[in-house]
C-alpha cells in the first residue's frame, strides 16, 4: 500500500504532464499574457525537480520511474524503457484493503481484505499548542503545583478534561501520570475587555493536593502523591451558578471568586471539600477577576474590575475587608510572592494595559503606594510593543512581550531580578514565537511558575532558568500537538504541530506509543510548512493543516514557508525557507506541485501552479504556469474561495461563494478544469450559508460540503457539472456536522465531526451512506493511512483505527467500474 497522493505515473510521462501544464487554460485565448510560463524560481535557482522539458539525453542513473512492478534501463538507442518486473516482486497497490501485494504482469495487485472499521487505541499529549488563525490563543490549562512538577490539563474540544502530572528534570520533561475526567471545560471571554481566561482551572493546596474546579459542574480534589493522580473527593456545583474566574489557597483553605461573592472552602481530615460560610465574603466595589494568597497566608489579594483589594483573611471569627486600591483602574491577574506583588491592568476592548510591580510593605501603608516598576505598551515610529504576561518567581520576574516592527510579529520574554533596591533592568532573553503570520488573537495570559521553571502561554512552553540571566526550553515525548499526522518512511507515523515532532510507533495498535519527539522547532518556524514525501527523495509537500475553511490559506502579501527535513529518529527539523507572493490566497499542494488560487481586483480570480524544490534556499518560488479566470456567480457580494485538486488526473475544481442577503439562497459556483486541456465544465450549486465548509477531488468526482451538513457528490458530463447525490447529514437520525474532508479516494471519504460527539464518519460515495464512525476524544484534524492502519490526528491525543474495508468498500467500487 502507498499513502495517498503517492503518484504511480511513470517519471517520463509526468514530466510529459508537467511540459502540457505550462500550456493554456482551457478556454483562455492563447493571446492572454497571463497564460505564459514564467521562469522556475529565483534567478540562479534551478526548477526543483526535472525542468518542464525533460533531459534530452539520459543516462542510466536517470531513469526512474518509481514503479517496483517496473525495470528501469537504458533501450539500445539511449532511451529509458520499463518492461515488467518479475512476478512476484513486492509492491504497495496503493489501496488501504489490500494485503500481500505482489507485481504480476508489471502491474501492482493485492488480496482484498474484508474487516470492520474499528478503533484501537488512543495516546495522549500534554501542552497541546493552540492551532494559530483558529481564534482564542488559549488550548489548555498548566499550573506549577511543586518546584519540579506541573499540572497540564487538556480541554479535549470542551468534551472532556485530559489531566497530565509531569516533572522538569535535567533531561527534559517526564509525564509521571494521566487521567481523563467528564469535565468540560469552559471559556470565558469578559464583554467588556475582551480578555479570555479558562473556567475551569486548578488551585495548588501544596505539592500532594490539587482542586480542579469546574464552574457549574464540581470541584474535584486530586492527590499527587507518588507523581500518581488520584480523586480524593468531590463536591457538586449548581448548574446555574455564576462563572468562576479564579482560585488561590494553600494547605486546608482555598478561596474561588465569582462576581462580587468570593466563596471559602474547607478540605477535612477525610479529604471531604465543604463550604467554610463564615469566611465568605463579598468585594467592595468590582468584580471579581484574579486571587492570589501571601506568602504567610494571611492576606488574600483579590484583583477587581475596580482596583486591588487586600482582604486580612488570618482571623478565625472571619474575614477583614481592607480598602481597596487604584478604584479608576480595572485589573486581569495578580500574584504575591517573597516581598513583592504584580498586578497586570486591564484595559477595554482588548487593548493591553500595564504591567505594575508594588512592594507589598508599600500596600499595606495609607496612602496610594507608587510601583517599584511599570512594563508599559510602547508605540513609535516602526513599533508597537505590549506585555502580555508575567511569572512572579523567588528573586525573579519573567515579563512576556508582543512586539511589531513592521510585519515581523514576535513573542519574546524577558528576565528581571527582585532585589531590595527594586526590579533590574533586563537580565536575559529569549524568543517565544517569530513571524510574519496574524495568528493568535492578544489577550493578557495567566502564566505561571515555581523554583526555576515557568510555563509560558499560550503555547505552553516550558521555561529553565540557568545562571546569569541564561534560559532555554524544556521538552520531552508527549509535550505538545499532534495536530498533523503523516506517514513515515520507516513505517512509523509522524505527528507534527506548530513547535512539535513526534514520531509514533503503532507496533501495538491497542496502545500506540510516542517514540520520540516534543517541542523540538525553533521560535521562527512558519506557520505554512512544506516537508519532503514519504517515500525516498522528491520533491516537497504543503503540510499545513488548514484551521479554518476549506484550505490552508496564504496571508496578504509574499508568504514565507518553512521547510522541514527528516532529522535523527524520524523527527522532523527545519531546513531552510522559501517564499511565495500572491497573498491573499488559497493553498494546496500535490504530485510535487504548488497551487495557489487568489482573487484579483476585477472580480476574477488567478490561479498559479509552482514547482516545489527538494531543498529550500531561501528563493521566492516563481509560477510554472498561472491563468486568470472568473466564475459565474450571478449577483451579490463574493463571501467565500475554495479549490480542490486531483493531482493524479491533473485536474482542478475552483468554487465561488456569493450571497445577497439571509432571505435568499447563497450560490456556489464551480469551475472544472484539467492542466493538460479539454473542456471546462461549469455549474452551480444552492447553499444554505456564505461559505464552502471543504471540496474534494479524485477519480472523476467532486465531493463539496457546504454548511457542514449539505453534502454534494458531483461529476462532469461534457461542458457541465451534474449532482451525482445529495445528502443533508442534519437530517440523519443522529444528525452530524462536519468540519472538513480528511481523505477522499473517490469510494471512500472520511469526515472530520465539528461537534461533540467528536470522531470521524466514513462516507460511500454510492449512495452517501454512512459506511462507519470513528469516535475519538477531541476534534480530528488530520488522518493518515499507515500500513493496514488509519491514523487519526488531533491536537491532544492520537487515535488508532481501521479502515473501511470489505462488502461496503468493495460495492462502492463495483459500481464506480460499471459507469
């Protein structure tokens, strides 16, 4: 077998197709200079790959064809020639329900297998990294709960809450133990300022004990004891209570706050968690944002929407109230610790405030206290600077920072020392996050720290504080995403996210294990990723996975891609960058090609095809072939741009969304194409919304879904677009939405689920029917066949499962030959 998209064309004849590309666009007069071939890439940088026009005179090293039911050698002449393989000699047939594949007769044929789409197992991540230009930068919880270990917890798609308990060792980071818990975890994002913060969260007791809380659901008391995670007890919330936004305690007590009302609680000598009433209490003025305790215990600090309320919470017979500070400013986080106290201001409408660094001796006094340091935003001429976040360690003070200059956007976090005299100036640095991308949206970040360790949002990392001012990450197997799974060369999988590489052993599908691998690519890795094939050298291949809409997409302006190479283990490293202009634009990639659709001015839209290298060095790529095209949309305002392509039959499907307004029909127009000529086929489809959800492309038919449910199977018939079958999934007795198409073979296409129940359902294109589903944790986003396997890739865990193979598969293809 041979993963998807691995071409089984003989060299020769793709470089023949490659040569008919360079050709005009069906229907496109020859004298449109937009149909003309530019050159390959950058002056001095040859065409990746074999030049459009082929070697005129081979030798015997170069002819391949990549097929091992083939012979490749030299004719008497000097021509390449592939006569069959012996009968017998091992291949892979390309297909995921064939064993035992043999060459007979120079073709490539298996022994179909008949077997019940099932998962197997599941791994588990921890500090999965947000998926960049998908919204809210926050993915998960982290919290320091000793000088070594920390406590990440992973929001599974809001289904469910992954809890991981891992130490910071010398030699990396090391999970000590997981657990899931039915808890979902909530988002809360403040009408008034924007900022975004978890409602479900965990307040540290000490380094033994640990309370999740879940607003509107529980608490749950863990034990830690042992680096084992055990629940110790448990106590039931109203589902209609009020969102609570933080937590502090230590020892026996801990205090969460919710609006104005800030609840104290009791852990009994039976781990029992109770209410302790007559230390509750309400704030003064504002609501209640952020809780931090002193370091002695006896002062609970409360940052409000209206100033830092100091509250003596030492007195048996209940709580003192003090006056509360700053009452004209708004506050998001606040944290005590040695001598000193930080506050993080909170501004409206997202805008990021300061960062105020007080002695807390200062505080105490009558008065307004003045701070021993502010961190402002700082703009000027090419600037524009805003700290995010801070860590308040022992001596130490970690402020985090966003900066632009120009169209360089950078995460960067910056080291202080605390002294008697004050805050340093700075002591060291390092870089989070580089790039030119919009990514995340800002938001101030509750990070946090112990001994000389911190964790960073919002993705997570994990921060060593050396000597002299000296920090560098920490890492380790399980440490981050997965989001995008692939096949490797050595029959493991690689699971890639936007710092991370693992490689992945399925040897026991039931428990498959991490290998290798954690946050391992440097700050400036793009977001836009190319890597090389699965099998042997070529060509690279986009491996972004889109995170909204229907393609990767390309931002304004010129893109810079990184490249990725196999480094030691199978895991993945950066290799250098190339760059390709023509943003805004969709993205797609296949048979060692780059294709790139954008709108332009007038309405219409181009469409680029670019060689990809087998190495980057920096060039920016130069279209193959490009084209202008408009499609027939009708009236109304263009909403949405997508496009599929069957690398294999060197065919396009491009697709326009335009609508008028909510009391009539969106249009889809669509737009059929071959690279090596023919005819154009047009048509138009009736949508529910404003945009394509994803389109699909192989074997002679279009799969488009619209509106996450309205499934479209399409075929040409001469000049025109036909509907094959519709299915609306909504109206299916479990109804379903869909957020993507992971894999389409033109019998089978596997759907990613947008809602929980999370998983992924398998599709026959004979009648739309649902031939299996998949469930899994958290939302999918990638898959990936390997082996006899389907891998299933998602931000915090990796499921194992089987194909769909037997009867049902089997008919589907039966039925497709018979046309």
């Amino acid at each position: 077998m041979l993963p998807p998209g691995w071409s089984r064309v003989p060299g020769c004849l793709l470089v023949a197709m490659l040569v008919a590309c360079a050709g005009d666009a069906p229907g496109v007069p020859p004298s449109d200079a937009s149909t003309q071939d530019a050159g390959a890439v950058d002056a001095g940088q040859p065409d990746a790959g074999e030049p459009d026009g082929g070697p005129s005179q081979p030798d015997a090293g170069a002819c391949h064809d990549d097929d091992p039911c083939t012979v490749e050698q030299l004719d008497e002449s000097g021509h390449c020639v592939y006569p069959a393989a012996p009968d017998g000699t091992g291949c892979d047939d390309g297909e995921q329900c064939t064993s035992g594949d043999r060459c007979v007769g120079g073709a490539c044929r298996g022994e179909p297998l008949s077997r019940p789409a099932a998962t197997f197992g599941t791994l588990w991540s921890h500090g999965a990294a947000p998926v960049e230009q998908g919204g809210p930068p926050l993915a998960g919880l982290a919290e320091s709960v000793s000088d070594d270990r920390i406590l990440f917890g992973e929001r599974l798609g809001g289904s469910g809450l992954s809890v991981s308990l891992v130490r910071v060792s010398p030699e990396g980071l090391v999970r000590l133990d997981q657990r899931t818990l039915d808890l979902y975890v909530e988002r809360f994002l403040g009408s008034w300022d924007w900022s975004d913060r978890f409602t479900t969260f965990f307040v540290p007791l000490g380094p033994d004990r640990v309370v999740v809380v879940g607003t509107r659901q529980r608490l749950e008391l863990l034990g830690l004891e042992g680096d084992r995670l055990t629940t110790l007890s448990r106590y039931a919330l109203p589902s209609n209570s009020d969102s609570i936004l933080s937590g502090a305690g230590r020892g026996d007590r801990f205090w969460t706050c919710a609006g104005y009302v800030v609840t104290a609680w009791r852990v009994g000598a039976d781990h029992s968690l109770s209410q302790d009433a007559v230390h509750n209490f309400q704030l003064p003025g504002g609501t209640c944002r952020s809780l931090a305790l002193s370091p002695d215990g006896n002062t609970l600090w409360a940052a409000t929407s209206l100033g830092l309320v100091p509250v003596d919470v030492s007195s048996p017979s209940g709580p003192v109230v003090g006056t509360a500070l700053f009452t004209t400013q708004a506050f998001f986080h606040v944290q005590a610790r040695g001598a000193f106290v930080v506050a993080h201001e909170l501004l409206r409408y997202g805008e990021l405030g300061r960062i105020f660094v007080y002695r807390a001796a200062d505080l105490a006094r009558t008065g307004t206290p003045s701070p021993v340091k502010t961190f402002a935003p700082m703009e000027g001429v090419g600037r524009w600077e805003r700290p995010l976040g801070f860590v308040l360690l022992d001596g130490e003070l970690l402020i985090e920072w966003f900066r632009l200059g120009g169209s360089l956007r950078s995460y960067t976090v910056e080291r202080h020392t605390l002294t008697a005299e004050g805050v340093s100036p700075v002591v060291g640095s390092i870089l989070l996050r580089e790039g030119e991308e919009v990514g995340l949206h800002l938001s101030p970040l509750v990070l946090t720290g112990a001994g000389r360790h911190a964790v960073l949002q919002p993705w997570r990392r994990v921060l060593t504080l050396g000597d002299s001012g000296a920090m560098h990450f920490q890492t380790g197997v399980h440490h981050g995403a997965l989001v995008r799974v692939r096949a490797a060369a050595d029959g493991t999988v690689q699971a890639v996210g936007p710092f991370e590489s693992h490689r992945v052993d399925l040897s026991n599908p039931e428990q498959p294990l991490l290998a290798a691998g954690g946050m391992l690519l440097p700050a400036d890795t793009r977001r836009l990723r190319l890597a090389p094939p699965v099998s042997g050298p070529g060509p690279l291949e986009l491996v972004t996975v889109p995170t909204s809409g229907s393609n990767v997409h390309q931002e304004e302006g010129t893109a810079v891609l990184s490249c990725l190479r196999s480094g030691a283990g199978a895991l993945l490293e950066t290799a250098g960058h190339v760059s390709v202009v023509g943003g805004p634009a969709a993205l797609a990639s296949a048979e060692g090609q780059l294709f790139q659709m954008s709108p332009t001015s007038q309405g219409g839209y181009w469409l680029r095809r670019f060689t990809l290298p087998a190495t980057c060095t920096g060039a920016v790529l130069v279209p193959a072939a490009e084209r202008t095209f408009t499609l027939d949309g009708g009236a109304g305002t263009r909403t949405d741009w997508a496009f599929a392509v069957d690398g294999k039959r060197s065919e396009v499907l491009m697709g326009e969304v335009r609508f008028e307004e909510p009391a009539k029909p969106s249009r889809l127009a669509l737009h059929w194409s071959s690279w090596t000529g023919g005819d154009v086929a047009t048509g138009v489809l009736s949508g529910t919304t404003d945009r394509f959800t994803a389109l699909a492309l192989a074997k002679g038919l279009a799969l488009i879904i619209e509106n996450g449910r309205q499934v479209h199977l399409l075929e040409r018939q001469g000049t025109r677009i036909v509907t094959r079958k519709h299915v609306d999934l909504s109206q299916l007795p479990v109804p379903l939405d869909v957020r993507s198409i992971l894999a389409f073979d033109g019998a089978v296409a596997y759907l990613a689920l947008a809602a929980p129940p999370f998983g992924v359902i398998a599709l026959g294109t004979g009648d739309l029917s649902v031939l299996a589903r998949y469930p899994t944790p958290s939302d999918v986003r990638s898959l990936v066949f390997s082996g006899e396997w389907l891998v299933l890739g998602m931000n915090d865990a990796l499921t194992v499962a089987t194909p769909v193979c037997g009867e049902n598969r089997w008919a589907v293809n039966e039925a497709k030959s018979k046309q």
